[in-house]
C-alpha cells in the first residue's frame, strides 16, 4: 500500500544561532580547540544534541513515532575517548506492537591533520546488534581513529509503535552540553502532557503546521522547539536518592487520543482518573474479589483473633511468609494473585493484592497505594508509567497503616527502603484517590550504650557495650546481616570499631516486632592515650566520626538522608583507682537553623565514673541543595566537639 | 476397561510428578558440613566425553541444597553458548527439605541472555541461565547439563569445591578419551581432602571426593585457586574454532599459535610504514626505537574490546588497527610489534594472566592455552621490555600491578618460552614524604606537603592525574582521612615518565585540628602518612596469608609549633623490627617551636602461614598505635 505525505511548512521563524548544528559542518576551531569554555576540566564535552520527534502514518499499522538523533562530541582528554562508543537500547519486549527499531547512521571521526580536517566514516566493521535478552537490543558503534582533540559525530533513529510515552530527552550528562534543542511534530489527535525534569530550563517556542495526506484527511500538527545553551554536567554525589530526578531531561506521556468521528481515549490527567483505569486495567476488582482460593487458609490463621489490629498483624505476617517475591516490580499483576498464592511467589502486585484481598475478607479497610519507587524516580503528575509498585494501606480506628509484604523483614507500617520515594496515590473502587505520606515522621533510632572501666595497666576500656537499632535502621541492619552467624555480626562489629574485641556476643535479631539488639562484652585498645601519666580520652571513645561524611566544598543535589534518625550516645566510664577528672569538655547543643538537626553532648562526673550522654538528630529525610554548606557545617561542629578530650590525671 | 486405563495412566502420572527422592532430603546432611555454609553441594559430577580431536561432549549434574539466601548463587545453574559450542540439554528440579519434588523448569523457562560483560564492546558469546525464585528453605535443586562443543583447547578444569561458604557431599570427575590425542592433566592441592582416582588408563580419568566442609573467605589469602583442589586437563592434540592445534611442548604449542594464529596479521600499509620510519629517524638503538614507536601507538589507539569466533584468540590485523585506531589486547599488542618489525625491532606476543589482585601464573609445567591477556616482550640483552599496549598512559616498559612478577608465555616463531616479568622490590615501592605543617594557637594547621612515588606505588597513585576536579579533591579527602575540615589549597601533579616517578606538590589546611581542652593542646604528630592499619582479628584462622606487595614510605615533615605554648609531653622515639618488616619513628627538637618528625615503615612482601597472622595483626596494630601518637601542648 503506497502513500503519499505533502508537508506545508507554515514554521513561524525559528531563531537559529549563526553557530553551525548540522552534522558534517565540523569547524577548524572546534577541532582546534583545547578545552571547553565554560568547564576547562571535561575531558569531552556534547556540542550539539537535536532531536526531533515526528509521526508517519500507515494504513496498517496506524500511526508510528520516529525520533532521530544528532550529536556532535568534543574529545579534550584521553578520559574522555569513552564518548567514542555510543550504545542505544530499544524495546522488543512489546505483546501487542512490533519491535522498537534503532539505527545509528552519518557516524564520522574528524581529526586536524597538518591544518586540514581529515574525516573518517565508520564503516560495518565498527557496528553492531546485539540481542541482549527477550525484551531488549542493543545498538552500538565505537568510532574510528579517535584521539585527543577529535571531533565525533553521530546520529540514531529510533522508531516505535509505542506512542504513550516517548522516549525521554535528555539534555545534561556527565560533560557539559554547549547546544541542544528538541523538536516534537505531534499529530493534532494527540495530546501529550509535558514535564521539564532538572533545574535547567529550556527556551520555548510553537507552532502549528498543516499536513495533507492523500490517502487521509487532512489534518494539523502541532510543532515545539525547545533548546537551551551551555548545560553545566551533573556528577554523582552521595546521599543522593535518584540522579535521574534531577538531569534535565524533557519527557513526554500520552493525555488523550482523539481521532475525528471516534470517542476521546484519556489517558489519564487526573488523580482520579488514574485511579479509575488503574482499577479497570489492573483489573483490580477481579483480583481482589476473588476469595475462594484462601478462605479456608484465612480462617485457621485468624480463628482466635478477635481485634483488627491482631487479625492485621496476623494475616501480615502470613502473606510475608508465605510468599517470595520474584524480585519483580509493578503494580499490574502478572500470573493473578490465586496462581501466586497457589505457587508461593509472585510479583509486588501479586503479593500485596494478596495481602489486600485477604485483609478485606477478614473485614478491615485497606486500599491499594501506587508507589514510584526510588530508582523509578519522582511521580510528578498523574499518568501510567510513574508508578511502579503497589502496597497497602490499611485503616484502623482512623489511623493508617503502610503495609508491604514482600520484603522478609518489614512489618506493618516500615516499608522497604525504596519504597520510601516522595508520596503515594491510594485509590479506591469508587474513583477516588488520596495522597499518601510514605516518609515517615518518627525517627528511627540508633541507641548505642557503653559501661564499661578504664584499665590504665592494660592501656584498654573493658566492659559491656549494647547496641539497638529501631524502624528503619532495624530493618537495613536485618537486611544486611539478618543471616549471619554469631562470629560474623562479632567480626563486623569488630571492623567498624577500630581496636575492639569482642568476648562474648548477644543479640535479639530475628522477632521483627522487635527492635535489633545486641549485647557485647569487650575490652578495647586505642579508646584512650595515655601520655605522660594522663588519660586522654575521647567522651565518645570508638563511636566518635572519623570524619565529615560531606567532603565536598560544592554541591548540585539535594541531600537524601531516607528518613528522619535519632543517634543515641549513653556512656559510664569507670574512673580507675588513684585517677580523677582533671579537665571535662563542656555540655553544648548545636542546632541547625531551621532544627532539622541537632547535636547535643552532656558530661558529668564524680569521683568514681564519668557519665557522657549525646543525642544526635535528624529530622527531615531530605534536605534542599541550598542547605548543604549547613549539613556539612553541622557535622564538622560534632567532628570539632567529639574531638575535644576528657583528661585523667593521677589522684 | 477403559476408565482402568485411564487411572492407570493417571496413577502412574502422579507418582512421577510427586516422586520423593529420599536422598535429597536435608535430614541426611552431616552437620559437619552445615557448618560455615549456605549451601551444601550434594552432589557435583562432570561427564567428559572427548569423542575425538574435534569433538567433545560434557555432561554436568550439580544437587545443591540451599540454606539460606547466600547460598543461591551456589546453585551455578547457568552455561555460555556460542558458534562452536551448542546445549544439548539444560533443565532443573526443585525438591523440598524432605526430598519431595515442587516444581521442574525446562530448557525454555531459563533465560537467554548475551554474555557480554562491562568492558567488552561486542562478543558472541551468550549465556542460558536459571532465575528461580525460592518459595522456601532450605530446598534441593538438580541442576542438569549437557553440552557439545568442536573446541577442545580448553576442557574446563575441575574444582572440587568451587567455592566459599558451600560444602561438598560428593564430587564426581569421569574423563574419557581417545588414546592418542595426548591427554594430560595436573593435581593441585589434593592433600587433606578426601579425594580418591578411582580410575586411570589411557582413555579414561576419574576421581570422586567425598566430604569437604565449606571455608571460609578470610582476608589476605591466596586465590582460591591456590588453596581448593583442582585437576587441569588439557589435549596434545586440540582443535579451536576450525584450526586444529598442538600442545606437546611450550616450543610446540608456541610455534602453533605463531604460524597459525599469528601468522599474516602484521601487515602494515606502506604509508604507514614510511610514516614510522620518518618519525624513528636515525635512530639506532632498538629500545630507543620502541620507545618512539610505543608513544605513537598510545596516542593513536585506544582499548575496545570485541570478540567474535576465532576473533576472541586471534589480533585483529594490524592495518585495520592502524586504520581504525582501537583493539583489544591482542590487536594493540600486534600492531605495536607489526610497527616494530618495520623499523628492525624484534618483539614477540606475550600470553599472560592479567590480574591486580594475584599474580597469576601460567601454570608454566603444563602445556596448554592459557591466560586471558596479551602484552608485547621486546628483547634486551638478556632480559625483555614489557609493554602493556592497551594504556594509553603507562610509561614504557612499566608494569604496574597488573601484570608484575608472575611466569608468561612469549610466543615466538620457533616457538613458546616461559619466563617471569619484572619484579617490583620492595625497597624500590616508594613513597617519599616531604613536608611542614604548622599549627597555630586555635589548632589550626596549615602544612605543604611533597609525595614522591615509585616502583608499585607509582601505579597505585598516578591515578589521580586523570580524576576529575570534584574526584580529586574527595580522593585527597579520604587520603587525609585523618585530618577533618581540610582544605585543599593548591596541588599540583608531575608524572615524570621517564623516570617512573610520580611527584605530588600539594598545599592543604584545616581548622580544629590540634584539640584544645582548657589551657592543653593535643595533636597527632603524624599528619600525613598514617597507616591503615586496620588488619581484621579472625578467629581460628584457616588459611595461609599473603602479602602481595611490600612497600618503603619515608616521611620527613618539619613541624611549626604555636607560640605562647610550651611543650607538655612529646613521644619518644620508637621502633618496631620484625620479619614483617620495619618501623621507626623519631622526633628531633630543633628549637622552642621547631620539630623534625621522621618516619619510616618497610613492609615485606612474603607468604606467611595461618599463625603468623595474628602476628601480623598486631604488628600493624603497634604500627597504627605509634602512627597515632599525640603531642600535648600547654599554654605558657
């Protein structure tokens, strides 16, 4: 079937900088120059990178997205020649579209060569396909004869039937980005809802242009450039929840479908309407309706138990033993929730549909929560694909309880920590939907205490010490090291407090109500110094920061703790026979500004101990990237504090 | 009649399905070899069949019961595929604790997925893996395998126990082969385990182990491929991806690679011929010459890796090298020598094991392919120049730690050779420290500090160079650990490669850093070269250590004292000297306010038995405890 597409450009006019952004124009100065203007130290940087998004049409198979691709990339340093290989993944995983295609073309090396540019093209031998799995490829090139101060060009067409969400532009890496722009041409029967993800914003501009097709109607286009000049790189930093989150970046998902002369699709722009076809897709009613497969389970496990709160725990704490997730994410099912039931794994949709489905049976309100986790980034505005996971929230008595049983180590109201991304959408049979706080508000705790003697004949510290670990500090210790043996929790203790010895090892780890408590005896070299007859000890002796976890002078990211956390500091050092106190640090508090966090130190003595209490809190999960110089002030005033010396001397 | 057959059929269909196999049962484990373990293998058996030099057949079965969830990756439910190597067969079986089947997975329910790892760009290798969620533990898996392949240069060596924190039940090996391809094969560390050859003639090879308890990973031991039991097995006679192959002698299998696999890959366009003559020039001394030509090939090329069929073992051609300007190992190895050969210089590809963390060997008394490395041998006198072509860094003829002190094969045309690379002394793995610091009546320090590296040290600490502005000053932050609130005021680096000497100028300042309580200051003397010292204690320690790489770091650092203040305490000179090594330190008062501070620590490279560890241990700890020695000053 042939077709025919005449384009009328009716393009208000687009201010083009004089600078050249069209592959092969390749400049003497750009191939001369030594390092990028606005960043002298990027070992390559992206001079230009257009994209562009436009639609064909084929009687067949409807309406199909291309998005081409051009880049032009400066090599400054020899750390930079990765650039040199580009590699693009595309979907083939699709069950009703057909594949993603993906293929890179006018890809060249430029090189000065004795003041004359010398261009290579790459040939078959540096392209290839690669079938990396049932669901994705991978396209890849490496370029030829690329060295330090070479010039790579590159272009990519990706097409694909899938139109709902387009691929993402990005427009901030790792090297500085000089230019870029995108261009989106959408059919007037699409609407998409736009986002501007990161803290550089692009120039806008529209318009609207006329398509005439033979063999179809006639019909309008709607045109937008965005671009934007010299994009600073962003660059890993710890304490960071997802990069992505704030990599400038343009994403585009599918509002409405309307074709004339056939109903308007929505695709979702509300919050109710996202939890409206999130019910009809997931077919949510049907799983959660379907009880028959559990019942005579449900009613042995909850027989005795006559309070909510007692048949929530209960049936909790079923659902997390039972089932085994398969480490899979979601919030559609994929087997049904029976068929996980009768299996014993499932997805996260599986195992929480579970656990909904026998909550309501055993009468206590619970609704489903979508959830964007961590590394699926921020659920800015409603849509399909910002979500990807679903848990429960289940209320008693007006209060509302999180729930997520396919972690082996959470319990009502602590989710896995991933989970623990901005808000969650619960959505009702009726429409309605609700916001949800996933973050919580109570700190978890860390209360870490020491009674213990001070040995100057053996130069040691010997005693008990205990360490406790509440919520979500319970749950990343259990995570890590639920099943280890004795020896091991012993030998980790050990190397996270320099010069301990452990003697005798307790703890209380595997009841998951309870908070993660272990018990040690020790004895301790390099607690304290003695020097010329006196005992310098630090008041906080091994527990004390070795240094400030924020090194950096600068930060581009918000700082992300996860939740807010209480540090607990509960000394009594025996003072020795023939010793007394001949100097004590003061007491202080320190505060933040704003009391996000706080430091507080108290000592006291009298002729026989000393007692050294501290409590260390932070209350927000995550702080603003203008809060930084903050932070890492507050955590060199506890180094600056912790350091400061309680000195013995001879009685 | 009819409805009895059917119940028959269905009878029959239920005891298969359901069968319990007793022996899978978890009841029957000696609790000898729960200990330390996740996983216990019940059973490991290979069936090697070598049909002839082209043809080879393995058939794998592996019962693990797993533990806990650290023991699924014992489970090694996973085989690679290629051209030349297809599966027959591949399926598992789940049976609970009590040995009663849950669930089988067939060929079409393990994945399939493209092998390629981080660094490589394309390869054809592919890999069929299980991803089974367990519903329950401990749990049995049977993991089945059969696979055929037309290359026979390498038949997987056989370990006994491949792993840590996983026993062995049974271990089971069957080799059989034809009487004339020159089957060989090498026993390590046999001794103290329960292994019995139950079989060897000159077709046939078995052994069957029984009872080994799982181990435990302990820091500084030796790979585990020095301390498991293992048989390596190789073929006289071998064939690899269409070329058939010898491996009687290292000369023959050396002369083999050569005329094969070599052969005709060093051609070079004449232009470039002539271009590599213009830039040697009058040249005559052939390393003089090399080392012209190694810094072309280093600004020229860069490493990309790519490996399909006769590609993985064979150098790209050198004139698409210098066409293309990338390669792997071999393909930059053999274009350097094909440029090299240009301008009169010998060199000769060199097969080795690549490895920063052991100095690997090729098990030089057994010939074989081996290795997964290639660099480049220029002979010089009596002895080789190395060069590692795949950096584009690496001053000529430095070899780091990568490939350092450990036996390799040079291929040359009449044949192999097996010789060690370069040792690094450890006297001549220097760091030199040189340097002030002052401190002022707040405790405040400001210091400069000089670090000049050499010999082992050099390569661990050029890396710096190429770290990004935000990268570097973090590394020097976690460097200087030891000083909190610093600042970093001015570095400037100088790599002479020349002389293989790393110079570090770097200006640095922090506030607090002396203590002040009441009218005392205290400080730790050594500011800028503490040991880490931080050697874990390990209970009932198992294995033997190593200490791969000694050291030789020598700090001299003037240090400026606070006016006002007067000098309370100040420690005394102190020195440590044991086979590990030697430790000193030494204050020298220059005037009221002036201090030398002297340091010297030389660390021993050896291999040290289970019980000396603890020795070790408390050497570093002294030498960690003297590092942190305090001045106390009192104000006047």
């Amino acid at each position: 079937m042939r077709f025919y597409i005449a384009v009328f450009l009716l393009f208000f006019i687009l201010k083009v900088n004089a600078q050249s952004y069209e592959l092969g124009k390749v400049t003497i100065e750009e191939l001369q120059e030594k390092v990028n203007k606005t960043d002298t130290t990027a070992p390559a940087a992206i001079l230009f990178k257009k994209g562009k998004t436009y639609f064909s049409y084929n009687e067949q198979t409807g309406f199909l997205a291309n998005h081409v691709y051009e880049f032009r990339i400066k090599i400054y340093k020899k750390e930079g020649l990765s650039w040199a290989t580009q590699k693009v993944s595309y979907y083939v995983g699709y069950e009703n579209l057909r594949d993603d295609k993906a293929a890179f073309s006018d890809v060249a090396t430029y090189n000065l060569e004795n003041g004359k540019i010398v261009k290579t093209k790459l040939n078959s031998e540096g392209n290839f396909k690669e079938k990396v799995n049932k669901y994705w490829n991978v396209a890849s090139i490496t370029l030829p004869n690329v060295k330090e101060g070479s010039v790579i060009e590159f272009k990519y067409t990706l097409k694909s039937e899938n139109i709902v969400r387009l691929p993402d532009f990005e427009f901030q890496y790792e090297i500085p980005v000089n230019y870029f722009e995108y261009r989106s041409e959408i059919p007037e029967f699409f609407i998409y809802k736009t986002l501007l993800v990161g803290t550089f914003k692009p120039e806008m501009s529209g318009d609207i242009g006329q398509i005439k097709q033979v063999y179809a109607s006639e019909y309008k286009q709607i045109n937008t450039l965005y671009s934007g000049k010299d994009v600073p790189a962003l660059k890993k930093e710890n304490f960071i929840d997802n990069i992505d989150n704030y990599k400038g970046s343009i994403q585009n998902e599918l509002e409405l479908k309307r074709f004339p002369n056939k109903p308007v699709v929505n695709y979702t722009k509300t919050w109710e309407g996202l939890a409206v076809s999130t019910y009809k897709d997931a077919n949510l009613i049907r799983e959660l309706t379907d009880r028959g497969y559990f019942e005579d389970d449900l009613k042995k496990i909850i027989a005795d138990k006559s309070s909510p709160r007692k048949r929530l725990d209960t049936i909790f704490k079923f659902v997390q033993e039972r089932m085994n997730w398969n480490k899979k994410k979601g919030y559609y099912v994929d087997k049904g929730v029976k068929k996980a039931y009768e299996e014993k794994t499932g997805n996260t949709a599986e195992i929480n549909l579970l656990l909904i489905a026998m909550l309501k049976a055993a009468q206590i309100q619970v609704h489903p929560v979508l959830v964007s986790t961590i590394e699926n980034g921020i659920p800015l505005f409603p849509n399909r694909t910002v979500f990807n996971y679903l848990i429960a929230a289940a209320e008693i008595d007006g209060e509302k309880i999180l729930l997520d049983a396919t972690n082996k180590f959470t319990v009502p109201n602590i989710l896995p920590l991933n989970v623990l991304n901005w808000k969650g959408r619960l959505i009702r049979e009726n429409g309605t939907s609700e916001e949800v706080e996933l973050i919580p508000t109570k700190p978890s705790m860390i209360v870490n205490s020491v009674s213990a003697s001070i040995v100057p004949e053996s130069a040691k510290l010997e005693g008990v010490l205990s360490l406790q670990k509440t919520d979500y500090k319970a749950l990343d210790f259990r995570e890590s090291f639920a099943n280890m043996t004795n020896e091991s929790h012993i030998e980790n203790i050990e190397s996270q407090y320099k010069g301990l010895e452990i003697e005798e090892y307790k703890a209380e780890i595997k009841n998951l109500s309870k908070p993660v408590y272990e018990k040690v005896t020790f004895s301790a070299a390099n607690a304290y110094d003695i020097i010329g007859g006196k005992l310098i000890i630090n008041p906080l002796v091994f527990f004390a920061y070795k240094n400030n976890p924020f090194k950096l002078e600068k930060r581009q990211m918000p700082i992300y703790f996860g939740y807010p956390e209480q540090r607990r500091f509960n000394l009594f050092l025996q003072i020795p026979q023939g010793y007394k106190v001949e100097s004590l640090p003061s007491p202080i508090r320190i505060v933040m500004e704003d009391k996000a966090a706080s430091y507080t130190m108290n000592l006291t003595a009298d002729e026989n101990q000393i007692q050294i209490k501290v409590i260390q809190e932070i209350t927000k999960a995550i702080f603003a990237v203008d809060d930084y110089d903050m932070i890492r002030d507050f955590f060199d005033k506890i180094i600056e504090i912790q350091n400061q010396k309680i000195i013995l001397k001879k009685a | 009649m009819k409805s009895l057959y059917y119940t028959f059929i269905f009878l029959l269909f239920t005891l298969f399905s359901y069968a319990q196999k007793a022996e899978y049962s978890i009841l029957t484990i000696a609790d000898s070899l729960k200990e330390n373990a996740n996983a216990v293998v019940r059973l490991d058996q290979m069936d090697i069949v070598i049909v002839s030099q082209r043809s080879m057949n393995m058939k794998s079965q592996r019962v693990v019961t797993v533990l806990n969830e650290k023991g699924l990756n014992h489970i090694e439910a996973y085989q690679h595929y290629d051209k030349k190597t297809s599966i027959k067969n591949i399926e598992a079986v789940v049976y609970n604790s009590l040995g009663g089947e849950i669930k089988k997975i067939k060929r079409k329910d393990f994945r399939d997925q493209s092998a390629v790892s981080g660094s490589t760009l394309f390869s054809d290798s592919r890999v069929v893996f299980l991803d089974y969620t367990p519903v329950t533990y401990p749990f049995t898996i049977v993991y089945t395998c059969e696979v055929e392949t037309s290359n026979t240069a390498f038949i997987p060596q056989w370990a006994f126990l491949s792993g840590y924190y996983a026993s062995v039940e049974k271990s089971v090996l069957n080799v059989t082969f034809p009487n004339n391809l020159g089957f060989k094969k090498k026993e390590f560390q046999f001794s103290g385990y329960n292994i019995k050859k139950q079989e060897e003639t000159d077709t046939k090879l078995s052994y069957t182990a029984v009872n080994i308890a799982a181990q435990k990973r302990e820091d500084y031991s030796p790979s585990s491929s020095d301390l498991f039991p293992r048989v390596m097995m190789g073929l006289e006679k071998f064939h690899l991806e269409g070329v058939d192959g010898n491996a009687a002698t290292w000369e023959a299998f050396g002369k083999w690679y050569s005329d094969n696999i070599l052969n005709g890959t060093t051609e070079l366009p004449e232009e470039t011929k002539t271009k590599i003559k213009a830039l040697v020039g009058n040249e005559k001394d052939p390393i003089k010459k090399a080392k012209i030509i190694y810094d072309f090939v280093q600004k020229k090329s860069r490493y990309v890796s790519i490996q399909v069929g006769i590609g993985g073992w064979k150098p790209m051609l050198a004139s698409d090298v210098d066409r293309l300007g990338y390669g792997d190992c071999k393909a930059l190895s053999n274009y350097t020598k094909a440029l090299l050969e240009a301008v009169d210089v010998p060199s000769y590809n060199t097969i080795l094991y690549g490895d920063p963390y052991n100095k690997s060997s090729i098990e030089s008394d057994f010939v074989s392919m081996q290795g997964n490395h290639m660099i480049l041998a220029i002979p010089s006198g009596n002895d080789y120049v190395w060069l590692e072509c795949t950096s584009q860094d690496d001053p000529f003829g430095y070899q780091g730690t990568f490939t350092d002190d450990r036996n390799v094969l040079v291929v040359k045309p009449e044949g192999g050779q097996i010789v060690r690379t370069k040792i690094y002394e450890d006297i001549g793995n220097i760091q030199k420290d040189k340097g002030s610091y002052s401190i002022d009546e707040n405790g405040n320090f400001s210091g400069a500090l000089s670090i000049v590296s050499e010999g082992s040290q050099y390569s661990q600490r050029t890396r710096v160079e190429h770290l990004q502005p935000t990268e570097k000053e973090k590394h020097y932050k976690n460097h200087w650990e030891n000083i909190n609130n610093l600042k970093l005021e001015k570095i400037s680096l100088n790599n002479d490669k020349e002389n293989i000497r790393f110079t570090e100028d770097v200006q640095l300042s922090a506030t607090s850093y002396g203590a002040v309580s009441g009218n005392k200051m205290i400080f730790v003397v050594n500011s800028f070269n503490q040991t880490d010292g931080s050697v874990k204690r390990i209970r009932n320690r198992k294995n033997p250590f190593e200490i791969q790489r000694g050291y030789f770091d020598t700090d001299e650092i003037e240090i400026n004292l606070p006016t006002g203040f007067n000098i309370e305490f100040i420690p005394s000179n102190y020195e440590l000297k044991g086979k590990f090594g030697e430790y000193k330190t030494e204050i020298i008062k220059k005037d009221n306010n002036k201090l030398l501070y002297k340091r010297s620590m030389f660390l021993n490279k050896g291999k040290y038995s289970n019980k000396e560890y603890d020795e070790y241990r408390l050497f570093m700890e002294q030498v960690s405890r003297n590092d942190n020695a305090k001045i106390i000053l009192t104000k006047n």
